[in-house]
C-alpha cells in the first residue's frame, strides 16, 4: 500500500535531509515534489492545497531556521502533518454498557461490505474476545446471503439469516431481539448497497436505523477506486450520519489517495483498513503509524502488535530455552518460520522495521522462497531435521529430488543453518556474534 507516493516522498525528503542549511527556494522546490507525489496519488486537490500550504508556512518559521539540522526538521513537520491529515489519533469504536453492541455496515455495492463484516468479527473475537453475531441484511445483492454466512463462520461468528423473502429492516430488528436472546456481545449487520448513493438506499439505511438504534454506523469504501471513493464518502455524508470509516482493499492501492483525503473532507476518521485478502488482514487505522510508513520510519508497534498475537509464551520459552542449550533444529526453525508467515506477507513486515523499507527500493521480497526453504526441510528425515550434518551427498540428492529443487539448493540451507546455530551459541554466551565471519562462511 502506499508504494507508489511512500517511493516518491521518500525520495524528496531524502534531497532535503542532505542539506545542511535551507533556502527559501529549497522549501518552494520540495513542496513542488510533494504537490505533485500526492496528486499523482489521487488526494484531493483542495486536500493537497491546504497541506503543502500549511507544512511550507511551518518550513519557513523560526522552528526550522533555528534548529541544527534544517532538514531533519522538514521531515518532522511532513510527518506530523500526514498523521494530522489522516485524522491525528486513532478512533475506536463505541462499545455499549448493555450489549449487544450494534454495528451497521454501510456503503455501495462491490465495496467490499460483507467480506469486511467478516473481518470486523474475526478482529474482534480474536482481539477483544467477543462473542459476535452478523446478520444478513443485504436481500439486494443475489447470494449476498450466502457469502455472509460463509465468511461469518469463517470468523468464527454466529451467522443471523431468514433468506431473501423478508424485508431487511424486518430481518434486521428479528436479529436484534435473537442476539439479545443469545446474549451476544457484538452484532454486526450487513446491509444492502447500491450502484450508487440514491433515495432508496438512504430509506432503507433509515429504517433499519430507526429499528436497530446502532452505537455505530461504519461506513465501508473501496480503497481502490481513489478519489472517488471519498466521492462516495462525501455524499453519505451529505445524506445520513455515519461514524466512521473502513478502507477495504487497501493492499491494492499503491497510491493511497482515498486514506489521505477522507478524513479531511468528510470529518469521519478511518476506523479499519482491510490490507489483505484472508480474514485477519483488518487492523485499526492508526495516522501516526500509517504516516510512518509512507515516510519509510517503519512501524514497529504494529509489528509488535502482530509478533504478539502470533506468537504463543510457551512455544517461546521452549525455544529460548532450546537456544541456550544449542538444540535448536531444523524443526524449531521450520515453526518459526510458519509464525512469521502467519503475521503476514514478508515484504510488508520488512517495511516495518524502520530504515529497512528505504534499503529494500524496488526489491520484491518473495514469499515463495519460504515455500522453497519448508519444501526441503518437510522432505528431510526427522534425524536429518534434528541434525544436519548426517546429511551426506546420496541424501542431499534424495532431499532435492523430494523438493523439487537442486542439490544446491540444499546444500546452501545447511551451510546458512549451521552458520545461525553457530551465531545463536555465540548470543546464548553473552558474546557478540561474528557477523563478518558468518558472511564469508568460516
């Protein structure tokens, strides 16, 4: 996400940190480029306006001027701007005293609307430990049904459906009086769309509304389609009250337009971003973070976030237990690997370290290289996995035939393996590794 203006902004700001002192043309010249990064990324004009505006009026003041490093400052500014612009802190949901808490999904057809309810309860059950219900309220759509009830199981909810014959706001007041009943302690309807805002979507959205009395009403908009997502946001906006937003597809946006211009124009904040297409790529939308990103600084919260809700306490201490006393395996490595995995595509992690992002350009990480790494050892013995160095040529030939890769292949993750137990005994001794020497493979 973001690629395509993260590249550019990036590399504006790197000309500006390399200066030792700043004109007044320097400034001009470098909101030139970020004028024309962020139309290219389909923010909105008037949004783009007032943001270079007011970050040039703070570059020219005493705040940058007087600082040692001009250009560090420049970059500070940037970046406390894009999280203001993005709606400064991140906003939550309102959860009620007395559950259920009712949730209305909102926005057109083809948004993305009922895989994000999917989403929505996933996150929370795995989260927040809620018990959640989502209710078929979109009769509109042909299989609409269907596909709730499918993602609702998948995450894990309780799935709320009477078909198509009723009315929706019928099927959603039915669904309120059943979570009720069941004492859930989330339910999340999914109402119908439209090809675009018009008077009856707004009638029925009213109703259901009116029926249901939601503490939220979420409105969910296709990251994708730019500028005229915020359109949309902006005419809901015009046409009822909703409370915030959730940016699907976001992954597929290299541009980002839509998440630097929603909040500014509709005065909504982006709740949730989906950023991948299984059930746990949705997180909250935190500016701070998401400007830090763009910036290439990294995001070493959300990548902690991430780290803790993948990894298990027991299955680390094991493991760190297992390094001190040097029996870390082949298998312990394959583990941690599927729990890296697990926490989302590799290149999107590496982008959260800071500097790492930068360093990587336009290098694509491939995750099939991990697909390569699991196929070898899943085809070596549980001897061989416990220790590498049985493994003669008559086995590395035999491995790279069960992988379907070369003997080369193979014998390179033993030489990197044995090189890691070599570093990893060297940490468990309180010494610092020989980073040099592990490189030239001594």
């Amino acid at each position: 996400m973001f690629d395509s203006l993260a590249e550019k902004l990036q590399g504006t700001l790197a000309g500006v940190r390399q200066r030792g002192a700043l004109t007044e043309e320097d400034i001009a010249r470098a909101m030139r480029e970020i004028r024309l990064a962020l139309l290219e990324a389909d923010v909105n004009f008037k949004v783009v306006k007032q943001f270079t505006a007011t970050v040039k009026e703070r570059c020219l003041g005493v705040e940058v001027q007087r600082q040692l490093n001009p250009g560090q400052q420049v970059v500070k500014i940037v970046n406390e701007e894009l999280t203001k612009l993005m709606g400064g802190s991140s906003a939550g949901l309102s959860f009620s005293p007395r559950p259920p808490t009712v949730i209305l999904m909102a926005g057109l057809q083809g948004s993305g609307k009922t895989t994000a309810c999917g989403k929505l309860a996933c996150h929370l059950r795995e989260e927040k430990n809620l018990d959640v219900a989502v209710a078929a309220c979109d009769l509109q759509r042909p299989a609409a049904v269907d596909q709730l009830v499918k993602v609702g199981s998948q995450a894990g909810a309780a799935v709320y459906e009477q078909g198509t014959s009723r009315s929706p706001v019928d099927v959603a007041e039915w669904a309120l009086g059943q979570a009720k009943a069941d004492r859930r302690d989330v339910l999340i309807l999914d109402t119908a769309g439209r090809l675009h805002v018009d008077e009856a979507l707004m009638t029925e959205l009213s109703e259901v509304k009116k029926r249901t009395k939601p503490h939220n009403v979420l409105l969910v908009v296709d990251a994708m389609t730019g500028q005229d997502a915020v359109n949309v946001a902006e005419a809901f906006a015009g046409a009822t009250a909703f409370d915030g937003v959730v940016l699907s597809k976001l992954d597929g946006d290299a541009r980002g337009g839509a998440a630097l211009s929603v909040k500014a124009l509709t005065g909504k904040p982006i709740l949730y971003a989906s950023t991948g297409e299984k059930l746990d790529a949705f997180e909250r939308f935190h500016p701070d973070r998401m400007a830090q990103r763009i910036l290439g600084m990294g995001d070493v919260m959300t990548l902690i976030e991430k780290a803790e809700s993948k990894m298990d306490e027991r299955q680390a201490t094991e493991l760190e237990r297992k390094i001190k006393k040097n029996q870390f395996t082949l298998d312990d490595f394959l583990d941690q690997m599927k729990q890296v995995r697990s926490m989302g595509p590799l290149q999107g992690l590496l982008k959260m370290i800071p500097g790492v992002g930068q360093q990587l350009g336009g290098l694509q990480v491939d995750d099939r290289e991990l697909d390569r790494l699991q196929a070898i050892i899943t085809s070596m013995t549980p001897q061989e996995r416990a220790n590498p160095k049985i493994i003669d040529g008559s086995r590395r030939r035999r491995i790279a035939r069960g992988s379907g890769t070369s003997v080369q292949a193979v014998s390179q993750l033993v030489k990197q393996f044995g090189q890691m137990q070599k570093m990893m005994r060297q940490l468990a001794k309180g010494k610092m590794p020989d980073l040099q020497g592990l490189a030239g493979g001594r």
